[in-house]
C-alpha cells in the first residue's frame, strides 16, 4: 500500500437550548506504521547476500546485519527497507519464547521505523535489515523498544556514511 493517508475528522457540537452550531475541521497526515509483506524480508537469496556481504555490529541484545542496495526502478515489488527478525532456539527452548521476542521485535521496529525509511527513500537506497536476538532471558517491550531506537539510530548514521561514500 506504502505512502501516508490523509485523515479527516468533523466535529459538530450541537446545544438542544438554542440554535449554537460548531462545526470544526481538522485534517492532518497520518504516518504509516505498518509492517506489511512487502516491507518483510523474506527472499532466501535477498538473505544469503544479507549475510554474505552485508555489514553487522552488536548492539546488545542483537546482533544487526544490513546492506544498502542501490534501488531500480524494477523493484517496485519491495519496500525500502526490508526487515527480518531471528531468535536462537538454542537459548530458548519453547517456541513460545521464541514468538514472542520476535514479535515484540517486530512491533517496536514498526513504531520506530519511519525516519530511517524516507531518508532511504529520499536517498533512492534500499536497505535489507536483520536483528538476530542473543540475549538468553525474556526482554521487557520497553528495553527491546529502546535498543530497536538506537540500533535505527546507528543504522541512519551508516546509511548517511554509505551516502557519503558514494557521492
């Protein structure tokens, strides 16, 4: 779907003890916090070159892979910032654990991602992202929220150098 969606709202307050109408309209642009298939990283060969060739550092408890790829016109079936999660079943044993560090992982990149997609796409870049969680205790939402905020802190920061580079 991508781009942002104009909202629209009416409020209309109307007394019964007189004829006193108010009628405001406020309209501003709702950002997009969706995580939707196209902006999933899913492609085997779009993560075997993420590994093979892509950059990484550790921002505890993730380890973050990425690779800036110049975007074609041809690519219009992915986003500009694809995004894929991994949890050890070796530090957690029940799936359940496991689904939900991911998940949590997930919603926290969701609500933070926003800035780092419209400089890429400002920038015509594409960027293939992924956080392999190895910590090996539960995390609270607000811990992963604020690591996943660094870690897209640290990501713009490379993805100014890489413009930087190329320029």
């Amino acid at each position: 779907m991508g781009g942002s969606r104009k909202l629209t709202i009416f409020i209309a307050l109307i007394f019964t003890s007189g004829l006193f109408l108010l009628g405001i309209k406020l309209s501003f642009v709702a950002k997009n916090f969706t995580l939707g298939k196209n902006e999933r990283l899913k492609s085997r060969k779009q993560i075997e070159l993420l590994f093979s060739s892509g950059k990484k550092f550790t921002l505890n408890p993730y380890r973050i892979f990425f690779l800036h790829i110049p975007k074609t016109s041809s690519d219009k079936s992915q986003g500009h910032l694809n995004f894929g999660t991994a949890v050890s079943a070796r530090n957690f044993k029940k799936a359940v654990d496991r689904n939900r560090i991911k998940r949590l992982t997930r919603e926290a990149w969701r609500l933070q991602k926003n800035e780092l997609k419209e400089k890429l796409t400002r920038a015509g870049l594409q960027m293939n992202v992924f956080f392999i969680y190895t910590d090996k205790v539960l995390p609270d939402f607000l811990v992963i929220k604020e690591k996943i905020g660094q870690a897209l802190k640290k990501l713009s920061d490379k993805t100014n150098e890489n413009l930087s580079e190329n320029s």
